[in-house]
C-alpha cells in the first residue's frame, strides 16, 4: 500500500508538524507500506487543493496531517471513492475519509489554570497562528481555564496568521506584553522562536504546546501543553492499512494515558500545581466539560505606517 503523508508547512518546525514526523517515523518501522511525506506546502486553500490533486492519483491512501485539511480533504476524498484519507486533528468523516482527534483543548484548559494562577498583573495572552478548528479549540479551552480558576483575570487573544513568520510573532508578543500580559500561551509552530525572544527579553513567562518546552528552554517556560500528535499519526495510518474506517471522530484526551497533559515546571508554587492537578483530575471524571466555542474579543495588534 502507498501512504502519503501530507504536511502544511514545514516537518522540522519545532512543533505540531515536528510531533507528528515521529509518529510518520514509527509507522515507517512498524508497517511494510510505502510511506512518504509531502510538505512545504503553504496555507493556501488553492495550493493545497493543487498539490492534492497531483498526489492523490499516485497513492492508495493519504493522511493529512493538520485543521487546515478539512475542507480540501473532504472534497477529493470524494473525488476518489476507492482510495483512503484521514485528516489527524480532522473534524470530517465519510465512507473513505476518517478523522483524529487529539484533544488538545484539553491541556489547554490546563495551561489557563496554570497561567490565572502565576500572573502578577492580571493579564495573561493567548496567540496562535492559522485560524484553523483546533487552533480555535485551543483558545476557547484557555480562556475558559483562566476562567476557572480566577475570573478576574484578563485574557489577550489573537491569531497572528502565521505558524513559521517569527517576526510576525516577535511583534504580535511583544504587543500582548506591552499591554499588561506577563504570562502567555502560544500555540505555534517554528515561529515560537519569535515569541521566545520577545518573553526573554521582557522577562515574561510563556506556556508552551505540542512539545515539552519546559525541558527545552526553563529560562522562558513554566509549562507546557503536551498534544501526542504522534499517536494520531500513527493511529491513522495504522487503521488506513487495516482498511478500517471509524464512523465517527476518534478522539485522544486527559482519559487516553499521557497523551495529552500538561507539563509544570519544577518550581511552580505549589498552590498553581494542585489547582491544575485538581483541573485535570475533574475533567477526566467529566465535572468538568472543557468547551471549544469562544465569541469574546480578540487583542488587534497595532499597525503603524512604518509596519506597512
């Protein structure tokens, strides 16, 4: 059988795309199918279809790795009845197309407990990238979690438009900071690096995702909202060469081991760490529901003549 696997952007990016590479990987050792990678491709809804379109008639089967495949999948999925797709973090389902879920929302929650708890002004950020369905999940899931554990507590969110343009972040953070944030959560791809230089030079704390960034650099990181994007990978592609279909989304969160967690530093108080502890024990038993809609403001980032 021949897999592709197809990336938006780039494999090696710090991020996302990063944890979804060593579930590819470990697929590759596990199956005797033809897996290959397409990536570099840009968050263009044309250029994907395009590079799908002179994929798919090559393949038995594709997975999309990534919200940004829910619209052009779908459709030539349908285009092709007798072939197989799978969208990872996918929110579509058909009779050749499957969708996985890991519950990213869910550690999100979590890293909103976690920043209400350690802000000294008030005012803690959010920013991610692409307005994509689990990017917007992310962000509903923080804000309900700062909510949860001070509702006093001011959140800033944005999506800046980029997962990979750190100097769009670097501006876009040091926005949020000017503003009053002094914790803040990103949900982004290479372009962390830009929000990274941004806290470490305004000595701000940030909350990271996808990846343990509380290992990679403590200097900025108090945690971190850990998403297995690999499992779903390498779950996705196992069911496509079972030739299995699951009707409905399936999903990974709090309840399915470690694949979503959050990662605290070691000298959090301890106050901050029962209360995230208490947060995610509550969810998992269901007192929780983490909700995945937000309709509140969003931060703008000012735009000078000299930006343009």
């Amino acid at each position: 059988m021949k897999i592709a696997i197809f990336f938006v952007g780039e494999v090696q990016d710090a991020g996302f795309n990063a944890s979804a590479l060593a579930g590819v990987r470990r697929a590759m050792q596990d199956h005797a199918a033809d897996i290959s990678c397409v990536s570099g491709v840009r968050y263009d809804q044309d250029e994907i279809r395009a590079r799908l379109a002179q994929i798919v008639p090559e393949i038995d089967g594709l997975v999309f790795i990534g919200g940004q495949g829910n619209i052009a999948t779908p459709e030539i999925a349908a285009r092709y009845p007798d072939k197989r797709f799978a969208i990872v973090q996918g929110q579509i389902t058909g009779p050749n197309l499957a969708s996985y879920d890991v519950r990213q929302e869910d550690s999100a929650f979590l890293a909103g407990v976690l920043a209400a708890q350690l802000t000294k002004t008030g005012t803690v950020g959010h920013l991610s990238g692409h307005r994509v369905r689990p990017g917007l999940k992310g962000r509903a899931a923080f804000v309900a979690g700062v909510a949860h554990a001070r509702p006093q507590v001011r959140v800033l969110t944005g999506f800046c438009g980029t997962q990979d343009d750190s100097s769009v972040t670097r501006k876009w953070t040091d926005g949020l900071i000017a503003n009053g944030a002094d914790v803040i959560f990103t949900m982004l791809n290479a372009a962390r690096a830009g929000a990274i230089d941004a806290c470490r030079t305004a000595g701000i704390k940030q909350i990271g995702n996808a990846l343990d960034w509380v290992e990679q650099n403590p200097e900025v990181f108090v945690g971190s909202a850990m998403a297995r994007i690999d499992i779903g990978v390498t779950t996705a592609i196992s069911d496509m060469i079972e030739g299995h279909i699951p009707t409905g989304i399936t999903e990974f969160g709090l309840t399915s081991g470690d694949v979503v967690s959050l990662r605290v530093a070691a000298d959090i108080p301890p106050k901050a760490a029962q209360a995230v502890s208490d947060a995610a024990r509550r969810i998992r038993t269901g007192e929780i529901e983490v909700p995945d809609e937000y309709d509140g403001p969003e931060f703008q980032l000012d735009v000078t003549p000299c930006d343009i």
